[in-house]
C-alpha cells in the first residue's frame, strides 16, 4: 500500500465509511431505549444510504443518481421522520420500547445477523467485487434487523420502524447489485413509502383511540 | 550486545517509566477534571505523597485472613510489571516480545484481577465482596471486547506482538484509517474506560458504598499492601493508556538508540498521552456514572463494535481464508 | 388507446363523484352502480379489442394489455359492478343501522351521504383504479407500485368500521403485506440484476416482454432466486397458505362489498404478477422449478383451508378460507402445466370471482339481519330471508362444483389435465380436499338456512322479509353468469382463456 491516498481508492474508503455508519446507525436503533432515538437513528441510517448513493453517482458521474439521492435523502431522513414523529405525539403511548427480547440481547442478536449476512454474501457471491460484497451483506443484514425488530417489539409502531428499516435493507441491496433502478420506478418506490407512512400513522391513531393501547397483545382477537 | 541494549532499554523506558509516572499521571487526570469543573485539584506531586504515606504507616491486617491476603498485592505488582514489558511506550524494543503478545497481556491483567478479587473475600467484609463480585461480572464482559479489539488490530497488521504494533500500523500511512481501525479503536477506547475503571464505570475518587468497585475491595488493606495495590492500579492504567496512546497514533516512536531520536519520541509520546488523558477527562465531565445494570448495555454495545471492526478487517484483508 | 383513457377515467369520476356528491345520499349508490357498469362496458370492449386485433402494447411495452389482463379487467369490471350494486343497498343499511337515532331524518342536510360514506366511495374507487393498473402495466415496477397501492387504498377500507376487529385485521393486512411486498420487490432488484448482467437494455429492463425476449440469456441461478422471491411476495398478496394470515381477517372484518373486492378481484390481480413471472421462469430454466413450487404451494393452501373450513363459525371467516383453497386450486391448474389444466385455472379464476362475490353477498345480507357472523347464531334463514337462502343455497352447490353451474367445468378440466399428464397423486388429493370442502360447506350453509334458530339469542323474533333489493339482483346476475359460463361462454371470454392459455403454456404471441 501507498502512504497517500489516491482518488480511485478514496471512493473504496469512504464507502467503508458511510457502511459502518449505517451499521453503527442500526445497532444503536436496535438499543434505543426512546422511540425517539429510534427514529433519529432510522433518520440517520437513511442519511448514510443516501450519501453512499450520492457518493457513487459522484463517482460515476451520473446526475440520475445525485438526484435520486437528493430526493431519498429528503424523504427518508425528513418527511417520513417528521411524519412519524407527529404520529408519535398526537398517540399518547408510552415513550419507552417495550420489547419480548431483551433490548441488549437483541443488540447481540443484530450483530450475530450482520455476521450471519457478511457470511452468506461471502460464500454466495465469492468472486465478486469488494464494494458489491460489502453492499450487498449491509443490505442483508438490514433486511435481517427489520425483521427482527418487526417481531420482538412490542409497540404496532415500532413494527412501521422495523419495516422502513427492511426497506432501507432493500435500497441498499439495490445499490450493490443492480446501482439504479430507472429513476420512475425509484421514485415510485419512494413515492409509496410515503403513502404507506401515512396510512400506517393514521391506523396506528385509530387502533390506539379505540384500544387505548398501542402494543401487539391487544390485537390478539382474530383467530382461526 | 543489542540484546543486552534493549533489555536495558526494555527495563527502564517501559518497566521503570510506568512505576515512575503513573502516579504523576493519574494525579494529572484527576487535576485536569477538577480545573474543567473549575475546582483547584491537588497538586501535580500528590500520587507520590500518598504514596510515601502508605509506605510509612503501619499494616494492620484482619486475624481471619490467609496468606492469600498478604501475597496478593505482590502478585498484583508483578503481574503488572510483566504487562509493562510488553506494551510499547515511546520504545519498543522486542527484545521481550517472545513472551506473547495480545493474549498474553489480556492474561496478565486477568490474573491480577482474579487475586484481587479473591484476596478481597478473605476478610469476609460485605463491601469487599460485592467490590469482587461487581469486578468480576465487569471482567466478563471487557475481556471479550479488549481481545476482538486487539485481534482486529492484529488481522490488520498481521502481527499479534503489542511492541510491534504501532510501527505496523504506522506503516499504512494514511490508508491506517480504515472504518475496522476506527471502530476496533472506539471500542478498545470504551472498554479501556473500563478496565481502568474510569467515570461511566466506576469512580476512582470516591467511596460510596453502593457503587464501589475497585475501591470496595481494598476496603481493607492498609498501609504498605495498600500503597502497593494503589501503585499497581496506577501503573495499569498508565500502561492501558499508553496503548490507547499509541494506537491512536502510531507515529514518531523512537527507531535508533539515539539520544536525539530518543527525546523526540519521548515528546511525541508525553504528548500523545496528555492528548489521551484530555479525551478521557472530557469525556469522563461530560458523562455520568452509569447504573450497574446499564454497564452490560454498553459494553455489549462495545462488543458488537468490535466485532463489527472485525468484519472490516476481514474485508479489508480480501475475505475469509478459503 | 381511448379504451385505456376511458378505464384510468371512468374510476377517477366515480370517486370525485363519491367525494362530491351534492345529493341525497340514496343516489348515490345507483350513481356508482352506473359508473361502475360503465367501466365494465368499456373492460368487454377492450377485451372484444384484444381478441380481434390483438395485444395493445404502449410506450415500448410498458403498458402491456394482452388476452391474460383481458381477463383480470373483466374481472375487475365484473365484480365491480356487481359490489356497487349491492353496495347501493347494504352501505345504507349499514349507516341507517349504524347512525344516532336522534338525528332528524328529514332535513335536507342529514340526507346528505356522511363523510364517512363518501370516503368509502373514494376509496374504493382508488382500489379499483389500482387493480386497473395491475392488470395492464407491462411493467414489474409498475405493477409492484399498482400492488403496494392497492394495499395502501384498501387498508382503510378493511378499517371501516372504526372497531377493535376491523382495526386489528386492517393493521395486520397492511404490516403483513407490506412485508410480503417488500419481498416481491427484492426479487424485482434481483431480476433487474440480470438484465444487467445480461447486458440488456436497461431502460426497459423490467418490461415483461423485454424480459421475455431477453429470457434465454439471463442467469438462470439469479432467476430462480428472484422467483422464490416473487412467489412469496406476490404470493403474501394472493393468500398462499403459510402467509395467508391476513386474508381471512381482512374478509371477514371489511364491509362486505369489499370482501367480495378483495376476494375475488385482489387475489386474481396478485395472481397475474406471479403468473407472468412463471412464465419468465419457464423461459429462462426448466419449467419443472415453477410448476412443482406452484403445486406445492397450491396444494398446501388447498390442504390448509379444509380443517379451517371444517370448524369455521365465523360466516365470513368461512368463505375467506374458501378463497385460500381456490387461488390453490387455481395454482394446482397452473402448476400442473398441461394445456387443459392451465385453461381450467385460468377459468376457474373467472368463476371463483363470480360465485364468491355471490356467496359474500348473501353472507352479509344474513349477518347483517342476524346481526352476527357467527353461524351458531345465523340459523333457519329460510323462514326469514327466503330469497337469499335459496341463492345461498344454490350458491355452495356452484361454489362446491356442483355439475350445471361453471365452477365445476373448471374444476374439471384441471382435474382431467392433471390425470392425463400422470399427475395421479396431485389430482387424488385435490379430489379428496375438494370432497371433504364440499361436505363441510353443505353441513354449515344447510344449517343456516334451514335449522333451527337457538332460543333466548333474539329477544323478539326478527322481522321477515328482504332488506337489499339491489344487492339480490347482484346475487342473481352472479348466479346466471355462472349457468351462462356453462351453456354458453362468451365468444369473447372464450377466446381469452384459450389465447392466454397458448400464452402461458407454449410462449405464444411472443414472436419466440
């Protein structure tokens, strides 16, 4: 290695960076306390992704991506953030996570999951390129820690914080292999996300004023 | 002869410094937090005071004990000493780098504070044994993280010898920054916090009972055991620091026998300690002690770091060995 | 061209005509009703176009209507107008049954439709609208965004009733296909992944049929993944069996003209993504990968819905999990590959459609009288709602595949298409599952019609007579389309099946 380095191995570099701040973002999410904090961490882990996008389509020299990556960053790490959080506030629930796992263990478990994904990437994708691999194990791994969140939370709203999470896991997954989709789909995508935030905050306003609960063992009713 | 050179070197620039100043730099951290707080602290000299004090008074030792009891700050001092060989201050001779590496210093220290805690349930005191108690179940969780710290170190720069660490990772120039180095950095930074029973953890300036850790179990020593048992906890944190000093940066250690040479790195290294010693003090203001029941969070939080860090390195380094 | 205008129109005037509507509220119903019987026309003509001219392929086949959405949009159009016509009836029951008593009935602002009413109206519209656009985007991202909106616009309507029940089922559907979306859209990425690797053209790198002509030199190993990945994403939206836990719920708990939306039109719109993605596989690999998961997952669902089926109480419940067992039966006829039995599912999606917007017709004009779904309490109909009963009655017969109505055609050629490709164990099993349905079913539905009802749960007995005149000409119209299908399918429809049949079956009309 060169003690300097030269612009082809900063992108390499930096996109190292911008993964382990999103992973680092995800692990803090998973060990919030405050669904606050949660969303903040949500909020930043988007910022991360957006910037990776924004970095390679500097890279690359592609304006469809920049503003991709502008218009993401706008709604992930703003709208839905504020969106959720005004749903937050106007739900008088608890501040806290209840959680069936225990918040640390489930930290542990995320990191056994962004393991588990750097080890499948490495032995599915063997003789691909470094970026793609470790782009496409983050990915992974955040689709893992959406689910997981998804399911050992308590609260129907930290169930719409799993999920936006799985979707980030998606947009990173999309990054590694296929770079952009065409920009209408993309933004159709984002498009919806928006529309599913707002149709989930408003059910999960409805389901707290007619249960006085937002937490999963209530909507227990319907079996068989 | 160059054997004979490093040993000597060895002797008093790693073992002979650490003894000699660790009192001046724990006093130094506890003055600098009390100016940021804008209280007056003690004087620069106050660890070589108390010291000299202990030494002269008298020990008074509980009839109930054992032997263990006694032997034990001795084996703390040496245990410690051993340690002090092995990791790099601003030399690094290798002459004692056969004796191990990483797992080796880890070791060490565990030893030490296995006796520790052992000699503090001889008297059978409750404040001694909760200390050991508390101290072990931290230990649980710091030993795990200290070694996936170093070992991304190691996968690094393909070395598991501390002294040749930081001429190692010197080597990478800038390209030394890598998320792995940053994030095993982090999280070799939190747990040092703890191993040396820093503020989030434990607090060295008081005895309130109910959060005691360290000080809980010499609750009983006195005198000359106790100014032991102080030194060498003064010298283990000296030397933690000195790790966390030098691989945070890695640069300017002294290469050539050379007087010059020599005073240019021990400059570089006081001043990468006060560096050190600043981001602890104004980390350790800026936080308050933790609930014991949180310290798992945290360092659990520390040990994903690492093992984070560690998959970095592995990437870094082109994947798993096939 | 002016027939896709007019459907992307037609359900947008339909649901500012809900929102705005200045009236009185009982015109609006028979309003939508028109509206709705409009689209359907404009649906059989695009339909009669597909079959005389051919596919309508818009802007590089992004737009991509051929004889398989022809049959969607009929269906759409179909049972569209069949749910605004009983809705004209029901959703004002609904409100009377539901409204303060104290309220001056007269007044000409009281007779105005609620907010409530009118976003139903708009609502539903959107839904439709959605489906509309499932069933001619040529496009995978298209029909992904048509999809995940679908969910978004009924995920309120499920949630109608603003109840502990309803919520609980609306939530469920949306988190749980949300979910199964995000699955779909994976498999999306990694089919676009291959394109790319294939050095396709990018730009219409997820329009069907690029893919299509695309298909024998993507990576095969990619291929397989994605279609896992599409088969359960799509597949949480059709209610295949292990991730079916949404269906029944949202059937049962949304007001019943949705039900019957969902039921018979959603199920079939997420079944053409999966359908056409199978296609794309059997292309790309041996055809034996899709069609033995398609068995596997049609035969699970199939399986899964009997004992369900068998202890059900809950009416509505009942006639979800019947739907389970018949997008089963219609994966059955898709995955056993033959062309007969392929010709079968895709008819039996058409009959599916019609007979269960019957049966949920006359399941919510009972539970709305009893005022209970639960079938211990729905009992000796016939001396209370004799109109209904009898097409009830008749309705299980069709649903169960009994001989004159067309469900038992379609179930037949399945049948006879698994058996003369060898497929004995399939089919016998289909066979046994269908015969254990039928008997359940016939149990439950003979009980409710003429048993007895349970003393001491009506105070007083409940009034006879019919409440929805409108929503039984929509029973009856389904139930003569089922006799007509049998005697006599349209030409048209006809040509459909049989053409989309060739499509999936050999490739045809790709120019391969």
């Amino acid at each position: 290695m060169s003690p300097t380095p030269s612009p082809e191995s900063m992108l390499p570099l930096l996109v190292d960076y911008i993964v382990a701040w999103v992973l680092i973002c995800t692990i803090l999410f998973l060990g919030a306390q405050r669904l606050k904090a949660k969303i903040q961490f949500y909020a930043m882990q988007s910022l991360g992704l957006s910037v990776l996008l924004g970095a390679i389509g500097l890279a690359h020299q592609n304006t469809k991506a920049l503003i991709l990556a502008v218009v993401a960053a706008i709604g992930k790490c703003i709208i839905i953030p504020l969106i959720l959080r005004y749903v937050k506030r106007r739900v008088p629930m608890n501040k806290g996570v209840e959680s069936y796992v225990a918040i640390p263990t489930t930290m542990l478990m995320g990191g056994g999951m962004i393991m588990a994904a750097h080890y499948l990437t490495n032995h599915l994708f063997y003789n691909q390129s470094h970026l793609f691999n470790e782009m496409l194990s983050t990915g992974m791994a955040l689709v893992f820690i959406g689910m997981l969140v998804m399911m050992v939370r308590k609260k129907a709203f930290t169930q719409i914080l799993g999920l936006y999470v799985v979707d980030n896991g998606i947009f990173c997954l999309t990054m590694a292999t296929v770079f952009e989709m065409p920009m209408i789909i993309e933004m159709g995508i984002l498009f919806e996300l928006l529309l599913g935030v707002l149709v989930m905050g408003i059910l999960v306003q409805r389901i707290h004023d007619s249960f006085q609960a937002v937490t999963l063992d209530e909507l227990e009713q319907l079996k068989g | 002869m160059t054997q004979v050179y490093e040993i000597v070197q060895s002797v008093l620039f790693q073992f002979g410094l650490a003894f000699a100043l660790s009192p001046l730099v724990n006093t130094a951290l506890k003055k600098w937090k009390a100016l940021l707080q804008g209280r007056q602290g003690p004087p620069y000299l106050q660890g070589y005071y108390d010291l000299l004090k202990y030494f002269r008074k008298e020990t008074v030792v509980s009839d109930q004990t054992s032997a263990l009891f006694l032997a034990t700050p001795v084996i703390n001092f040496v245990c410690i000493g051993a340690v002090s060989l092995l990791i790099p201050t601003f030399v690094a001779p290798q002459v004692f780098a056969p004796i191990g590496g990483i797992l080796v210093m880890v070791y060490l220290l565990g030893l030490a504070r296995f006796f520790m805690a052992a000699a503090a349930l001889e008297p059978g005191g409750g404040f001694c044994s909760m200390g050991s108690s508390r101290e072990m179940m931290i230990a649980t969780l710091i030993e795990p993280v200290l070694l996936l710290a170093l070992f991304t170190f190691a996968k690094l720069t393909n070395t598991q010898q501390l002294l040749a660490l930081p001429s190692a990772l010197s080597s990478q120039g800038l390209f030394l920054y890598t998320p792995a180095y940053a994030l095993a950095a982090l999280a070799l930074f939190v747990v040092s916090l703890a191993e040396m029973g820093r503020v989030p953890f434990d607090n060295p300036e008081t005895h309130y009972e109910l959060t005691m850790i360290h000080e809980g179990m010499l609750l009983e020593y006195s005198g000359k055991p106790l100014g032991l048992m102080f030194w060498s906890a003064w010298t283990k944190q000296f030397l933690i620091l000195s790790l966390l000093a030098n691989i945070l940066f890695p640069f300017h250690m002294a290469t050539s026998a050379n007087i010059a040479a020599l005073a240019l790195a021990l400059l570089a290294f006081i001043g990468k300690l006060i560096a050190v010693g600043l981001i602890i003090v104004i980390v350790e203001t800026a936080i308050a002690k933790m609930r014991l029941f949180r310290v798992k969070e945290v360092l659990g939080a520390s040990l994903i770091l690492a093992v984070l860090a560690l998959i970095f390195s592995v990437e870094q380094s082109g994947g798993l060995p096939k | 061209m002016q027939f896709l205008t007019l459907l992307f129109t037609l359900p947008a005037v339909n649901a500012l005509l809900g929102l705005l509507w200045p009236g009185h509220r009982r015109w609006l119903g028979p309003l939508q009703t028109i509206g709705s019987a409009v689209l359907f026309a404009v649906t059989v003509g695009l339909a009669h176009h597909i079959v005389t001219v051919g596919p309508i392929s818009l802007w590089q086949g992004s737009i991509y209507v051929d004889a398989l959405s022809g049959i969607i949009l009929l269906i759409i159009g179909g049972v569209g107008t069949l749910a605004a016509l009983y809705g004209a009836g029901y959703m004002i029951a609904d409100l009377d049954a539901n409204a303060p008593t104290t309220a001056p009935a007269t007044s000409a602002e009281s007779n105005r439709p609620p907010r409530r009413l009118r976003f139903y109206y708009l609502l539903f519209n959107l839904f439709v609208l959605t489906m509309l656009a499932m069933a001619i985007s040529g496009n995978m991202g298209m029909f992904w965004m048509a999809i995940e909106g679908s969910t978004m616009f009924s995920a309120f309507l499920v949630g109608y009733y603003t109840k502990k029940a309803p919520l609980e089922a609306a939530w469920k559907y949306v988190i749980l296909c949300t979910v199964g979306i995000a699955f779909a859209l994976i498999g999306i990425v990694l089919t676009y992944y291959a394109v790319l690797k294939a050095q396709g053209n990018l730009a219409q790198g997820l329009n069907w049929l690029y893919l299509y002509k695309l298909a024998p030199k993507l990576d095969p190993h990619l291929i397989k993944v994605a279609f896992v990945f599409i088969l359960v994403g799509f597949g949480t939206k059709a209610g295949l069996a292990p991730i079916h836990n949404w269906l029944p719920d949202a059937h049962s708990e949304s007001p019943t003209p949705i039900s019957a939306m969902l039921s018979c039109v959603l199920l079939n719109c997420a079944l053409l993504g999966i359908i056409r993605y199978v296609l794309l596989t059997q292309l790309v690999i041996d055809p034996a990968f899709a069609q033995h998961l398609l068995l596997f997952f049609g035969l699970l669902s199939l399986g899964l819905a009997v004992p369900f089926i068998l202890v059900q109480q809950n009416i509505k419940r009942l006639l979800a999990y019947s739907s389970m067992e018949h997008i089963g039966l219609i994966l059955i006829g898709l995955g056993l590959g033959s062309p007969l039995a392929v010709l079968g599912g895709l008819f039996h999606m058409v009959n599916h459609a019609a007979i269960k917007a019957l049966m949920f017709f006359g399941a919510g004009n009972l539970a709305q009288r009893f005022q209970s779904k639960q079938t211990t309490h729905i009992q000796g109909a016939f001396g209370i709602m004799p109109l209904t009963s009898t097409l009830l009655l008749l309705g299980v017969l069709a649903l169960c595949g009994s001989p004159p109505f067309s469900v038992f055609l379609s179930e037949f050629y399945i049948l006879q298409g698994g058996l003369a490709n060898g497929h004995w164990i399939v089919s016998g099993l289909t066979l046994l599952f269908l015969i254990i349905i039928f008997g359940g079913f016939l149990h439950t539905y003979l009980g409710i019609v003429m048993g007895t009802a349970p003393a001491g749960h009506h105070d007083n007995p409940l009034p006879k007579g019919e409440t929805n005149p409108a929503g039984l000409l929509a029973m009856g119209c389904s139930l003569v389309l089922l006799l007509a299908m049998t005697w006599w399918l349209p030409k048209d429809l006809n040509s459909l099946l049989h053409s989309a049949t060739d499509f999936i079956v050999q490739g045809k009309g790709l120019g391969l």
